[in-house]
C-alpha cells in the first residue's frame, strides 16, 4: 500500500492526503489534456491472445476463451 504523508500533498492538484486526494479533476484535465497527443500518437500495441487458455491441471481446470477479445469462462472441470 502506498502511503502519502500530509506534507507531500501539493494543495493545487491534491488538497488532502485522504482516499481520492482531495483531487481537482479540472486542474488534472488541464494538466494531463495537453500530453494526451503524446501518448495517443504512439503505435498501438498489438497483443495476440490464444483462442483459447486452459488454466490449471490434470482433470482439474478452467477452460478461459478470446474470441471477442475479451476473457470469457467457456469451462470448469473439477
């Protein structure tokens, strides 16, 4: 767990060191906007995953599917 002292909150972008930070979502925006261009003008990763994972062993085993691109429980066999 990361812990942030009082004294490291800098009061523009955080106003407190409790859960959330006190957090201005305007002053965030405005400061992270600008470098947007920087991260989206980068290639996109192309991940391949399997068509299929079996996870586990012997008889025992979850059977996970990717063919929407997403991880969908296909099987369990206890």
């Amino acid at each position: 767990m990361l812990i942030i002292h009082p004294d490291e909150v800098d009061g523009v972008l955080c106003k407190n060191a409790d859960h959330g930070l006190g957090l201005d979502f305007f002053k965030f925006f405005e400061i992270v906007i600008p470098s947007l261009d920087k991260v989206l003008g980068q290639p996109k990763l192309d991940i391949q995953f399997p068509k299929e994972a079996k996870v586990g062993n012997g008889e025992t085993y979850i059977k996970i599917g990717y063919e929407n691109g997403l991880p969908e429980l296909k099987e369990i066999t206890w």
